[in-house]
C-alpha cells in the first residue's frame, strides 16, 4: 500500500482548495492507498514564520513527507502564485524533501488566467525540492467547486470532474508504479 500526503496551502478556514483536498484524499483512499492531508493553516504560526522545523508539529509534516511515496500539494492562486502559507512550510523543508517522490500540484482560483501559476510558480519550487517525477498537475476554478455545508467534502461541476480525475487517477498509477519492485530478467 502507498502512503501519500496531501499539503494543503490555503489560509482560510472555509477554503475552496482545503475542501478539494480532502474530496481528492478520498478519491485517492478508494484507490487503496494510504493518505493523510495535511492544512498548512493548522501549524503553528510562530514555528512556520520562524522557520523552526524542531516545532513537533512541524516536524511530524516533515517526517510525513519523508514518509510518504507521493506528496500532493494544493493551494489558491494569490497574487500569481501559491500562496504564503505554503511557502513557509515548503521553504523550512529540507532541500531535497521531494526526492524520489510522486508530486501532483493541484491550484485552484477564480479565473482561467491564473491557470499559469502552476508551471510558473509552483513547478519550480518542487523540482528545487528535489521531485523527480511531477506529474502533470491541474487547475480547478472555484466556481467549479461547492463545499458541502461542513466543509468535509464537495461537490465538483461534471466538467471540472471529468478534467480532474483522470490526473488524479495517473498521479495514482505513478505512484503505484514505483511501489511495485522491478523483476529480475
């Protein structure tokens, strides 16, 4: 069984992308892997803004992506880019944090025209934390997702779906690809 982790960037406490994450961690489970999501917005501030990966929240994050075969990494578009909260926690990673992992990026904002960020901002700073195998990741316009009313689920537009899940469902197979031992010839 895989073990995967969910980083999910957002501020917010009723966050679009908090509650995609937490959709695509069940899709992921009834894939039969292992998952856990974490939100970024649930560290301690103190330790993030100080950069204190001894912090033993921070530090079980830490450990979790150490852990994980596949790390997927979710956030809003602000400003062009991430957002600032997940530059925290990524900047306080070890440097090659990412190395021999599955990474799918996963944006979400509210126009097409930030669709960008995801190659632009967020690709690079994974390929400096070492992924070697980015999948290719995918941008969801909040129109497109409704939060059930406690936020434990959404309910995604049939478009948004049929465009998601067939990337989800590769990061999947990536994943699961690695975990199977290669056979003598």
């Amino acid at each position: 069984m895989s073990t995967l982790l969910i980083l999910s960037g957002s501020p917010s406490t009723t966050s679009r992308t908090a509650a995609l994450s937490e959709h695509l961690a069940q899709r992921l489970r009834g894939h039969g892997h292992l998952v856990t999501a974490v939100r970024v917005r649930d560290l301690p501030a103190e330790a993030l803004l100080s950069a204190d990966a001894t912090d033993p929240a921070v530090a079980a994050v830490v450990a979790g992506i150490a852990a994980a075969d596949g790390v997927v990494v979710a956030s809003p578009v602000y400003k062009a880019a991430y957002s600032g909260v997940l530059k925290t926690l990524l900047d306080l990673l070890p440097q090659f944090a990412l190395a021999g992992k599955v990474v799918l990026p996963v944006v979400t904002g509210g126009s097409p025209a930030h669709v960008l960020a995801i190659d632009y901002a967020l690709r690079p700073v994974l390929s400096s934390l070492g992924a070697d195998h980015i999948v290719p990741g995918w941008f969801v316009l909040d129109q497109h997702i409704e939060p059930n009313p406690d936020r434990s689920d959404v309910t995604l537009d049939p478009r948004a779906a049929e465009a998601l899940y067939p990337v989800v469902d590769a990061f999947s197979a990536a994943v699961s690809a690695r975990r199977v031992p290669a056979t003598a010839a």
